[in-house]
C-alpha cells in the first residue's frame, strides 16, 4: 500500500498534458515521459489539483464531489491519491523533483560521424543554412588562407578511423556523408565505404550508411551502388514543381524539379526491387507553401517515396522564408490532417510515410525524455573537408563551434561546456512545459541563428511544438484503442 499520507500535507500535480480522445483521458507525465490512460475516479483525483496545491482532506473533498468518482469511499481515494503520487503526477508541495538525466560521463562514444565531403553545391536555394544569409562557415581558415571546398579521400578514410576509435562498445555505427552537394564528391565516398567496410568486417561491427542528396547528379552507377551498399537516402525535394522550384534553383535561376524528378523514379524503382531500406524525401517547409497534406501525397502516391519528413525552415527570425508564430497555426493544421491519415492506416495496419509522426509515436510509447535536443555533440558530430570536428553538420567551420580535428581528438572540455550549457536543466523557460520530454528547447543551429547563443530555448516555435506534441498523443490513444499490435515494432525483446 505504500506510505500512509498525511492529511495536512499540501500536495500539488506535477506538470502533465490531459488529452480526452473518444471519451477516454489520457495523461502524458512530463516528469517521467509516460503516456497514462486514467480512470474516472484517477481522473477526478488529479483533475482535484488543477486549481491549486491542497492538502490530502481538501483534494479527496473535491475528488468526492466529481461526477467521475461519485459515491468512492474516502479510503479508495486516498489510495488512489497515493498512487498518482508514486506515478509522479501528484508530489508534495516543497518536494523537490526528480533530478534530471545528467550530462553522461565523458569520452562518450559516438554512433554517427557526418562527413561533409564538400562545400560545393550545384543548386543556390534560397534558404540554404551553408551558402545562405544564415551560414555560420568561415570559408577562410585564421590565417586568411581559403578552406579546401572538397574532401580528400586520406581525409575520408581517417574520418572513417576516428568514429571507429571514437565508437568503442558501439556495435553498430553510421557513416552520414554530406555536403553542399554529397555527390559533387563521388570517389570519396567510394573510398570512405570501402574502407569502413574493410574496418567493420575485421573489427566484427556493423557499419550502416546514409547520405542526403538533392538528386542532379543520380546516375544509374550511383544508384547501383547505393542499393548495393543499403544506403539509407534522403532526397532534398519540397514538393511538386510549383512549391520545389520556388527556393530549389540552379544558379542561372531554373528550377531543378523536371531533372530530378526521373532520376528518383529510378532509384526508388531499383530499390524497392532490392527490397532496400525505405528512401526518404526530407521536405523544408516554408512560409507560403500552401497544401502541405497534397505536397505529401504527390511525394508518396506519384512519386513513391516511402517516407516523407517535413521540416520548417531554421532560418533568422526576419528571413522572407523564415516562419513565424503567427504562422505556425498553418503546419498544425497541415500534420493534423496528415495525422489523421497515419491513424487511419496504423489502425488498419497499413504503413503510413509520415514520418515525422512515426518518430513522435515511437519517443511517446518508449518514453523518451530527453536532456538533451539531439544527439549534435553527444553521440554524433560532424566532421568538416579539412578534418575539423563541429557540434553537428551545420556547425562545422563555425569557429566557436569546433571542438577538436580527427587528427588531434575531441576537446573534451569545449565538448562538455557545451552540453552542460545546453542540458535541459539549464533552460529554465521550459521547465513548466509539458512537452519537454520530447522537444528539450529545440535546435542548437536555429537557436544561434535567431539568438546568438545555441544553447538558448527556442521560444519563437513552443507554441508550435506543444500542439504538434498533441497531436501526437492524439494519435497514440486513437492507434492504441483501435490496433495497440501497431507499437509491437517498438517493444525491445529482452
């Protein structure tokens, strides 16, 4: 039964989410990450706080008196209480709660190396974070000299070298190659895979690859080698050619749709022929696109894409592209429709290619609570063309960012200031929010680019990121009441 509770003890619920979906309440717990469907009578026990901390007598007095636990003896309340309370939904007032995860200890060894095997590119969108108004890359090294614009093949395989000295314990690890433009630098990537390969089959590991390409540049030799390889792939595409070529250009200003569009059919044709591993079309949203939920479907039905992600652009606050929180009403809308798509099929068991829904399911029924935003400077970084060691991708050559070379090693001091700086508790802001377990203040990159400072919440997108959690645990209690088998994927078998 637990500790008795003490009548004038003041008590007061934790920061949660209630959701009502078809006439039952669920409960996301902000303090342990756990999706709860309350009972009438937990439901009035709980819902006795949210005017205000009470002590034990005026809650079960409040619980009494609501339709959901009408005529409940008193003593079957207080149990019920002091369950809440051992789930961490109700604490007594003062109380201090749980401490959260702490910054794990250091050298902490990493999963993924993104190796940005060029700075070229072939197109010039308009709100790219490497070219753009937005870019942090210094293209000039301290001295005044020019950075190297592409990778070496040494360079890639001692990028190779460093993850597997760096991954100790990891089973399995991921070569990510990236650019400006990843296929502008082909040999390399030949000799980075071979050469990871050769370490992975000696050392007994597992090594996977991943690469993001805008598609100009496919041909059926790169397809084949990708397939062959099991890549897993990201096409940059915003959608058909009206909302793709608005920001998706060549420099002389021509659209690159038309291009690449036979391109991807070939690949995707290849693949699924090899049964690959699904190819992803990674979507940057900005402000005046306008039929999100049609734009998926051209990606997905016309196309065929497996998974589509959409992301708003991170861009500088006064950007023509850059979304504001007057806009943000418009994606809610646009994932709320594509939502109801991926309940409709999950609850008949169909796959659906939203993806980023698929990973809002899996952090809510595994429970994820994070200190962290991302894996950028934890268990990924990035590696620049020269070898020089950045936070993430995006914060590769940004000189304050640089936390070692693969030459010389991570900086474990730089490395640990900067989670340590950008722990969630650190970011005061978001501690009375709900939906911190799944957001923990946001992107490090659009956090510099709006702020000055890449540890700092990112306060412009909350209001967006807490419907969008509801619509999340929406979804889950929809999926969970009509095909609970759908999250068996997500199980781990012990």
């Amino acid at each position: 039964m637990g500790e008795p509770l003490i009548p004038m003890t003041t008590f007061a619920a934790t920061v949660h989410r209630r959701r009502v979906v078809d006439d039952a309440v669920w409960i996301y717990a902000s303090s342990s990450a756990a999706v709860l469907r309350l009972d009438a009578v937990a439901d009035a026990v709980l819902g006795a706080f949210l005017d205000g901390p009470k002590t034990v007598d005026a809650a079960l007095a409040v619980a009494a008196a609501a339709p959901g636990a009408a005529g409940i003896p008193n003593a079957d309340l207080a149990t019920t209480l002091r369950e809440l309370v051992g789930l961490g939904l109700v604490r007594p007032l003062g109380e201090s709660a749980p401490p959260a995860p702490t910054v794990p200890p250091m050298p902490y060894p990493l999963t993924t190396l993104v190796v940005n095997v060029t700075n070229a590119c072939n197109l010039s969108c308009t709100y790219c974070y490497e070219y753009g108004e937005d870019r942090l890359a210094d293209r000039e090294r301290t001295d005044g000299t020019a950075r190297r614009s592409t990778m070496t093949v040494e360079t890639a395989r001692e990028s190779v070298d460093f993850l597997f000295a760096n991954s100790e314990g990891r089973p399995e690890i991921t070569v990510t190659f990236f650019g400006g433009e990843t296929l502008l630098n082909w040999t390399v990537i030949e000799a980075a895979v071979a050469h990871a390969e050769t370490r992975a089959k000696a050392e007994g590991r597992k090594v996977n690859f991943s690469l993001t390409t805008n598609a100009t540049l496919l041909t059926d030799a790169i397809i084949d080698f990708l397939v062959d390889h099991t890549f897993g792939i990201n096409i940059s595409i915003d959608g058909a050619a009206e909302d793709h070529d608005r920001h998706r250009k060549f420099k002389s200003g021509e659209g690159s749709y038309e291009l690449i569009l036979p391109k991807i059919r070939r690949l995707l044709e290849k693949n699924r022929a090899r049964r690959g591993r699904p190819i992803g079309a990674r979507v940057t949203l900005t402000r005046g696109t306008k039929d999100v939920r049609g734009l998926f479907r051209h990606l997905t039905e016309e196309i065929g894409f497996d998974e589509v992600g959409l992301a708003p652009v991170t861009a500088a606050k006064d950007r023509d592209w850059a979304f504001e929180p007057s806009d943000y009403h418009l994606l809610v809308d646009a994932f709320g429709a594509l939502a109801d798509d991926y309940v409709e099929a999950a609850s008949a068991g169909r796959h659906h290619g939203f993806s980023n829904l698929s990973d809002l399911l899996r952090e809510l029924h595994t429970g994820t609570n994070k200190a962290h935003p991302c894996g950028a400077g934890l268990g990924l970084l990035g590696v620049s063309t020269e070898g020089d060691l950045g936070l993430c991708h995006r914060f590769v050559e940004s000189g304050e960012h640089e936390i070692g070379s693969i030459s010389e090693g991570i900086d474990s001091e730089k490395r640990a200031a900067f989670l340590d700086a950008g722990h969630i508790s650190k970011r005061i802001d978001c501690h009375g929010c709900f939906a911190r377990p799944v957001c923990s203040g946001g992107c490090y990159h659009e956090a510099y680019v709006r702020t000055g400072d890449a540890s700092a919440p990112n306060l412009h997108a909350c209001d967006w990121i807490r419907a969008w959690t509801d619509i999340g645990l929406s979804s889950y209690a929809r999926i969970m009441a009509k095909n609970p088998a759908w999250f068996d994927r997500h199980e781990v078998s012990t």
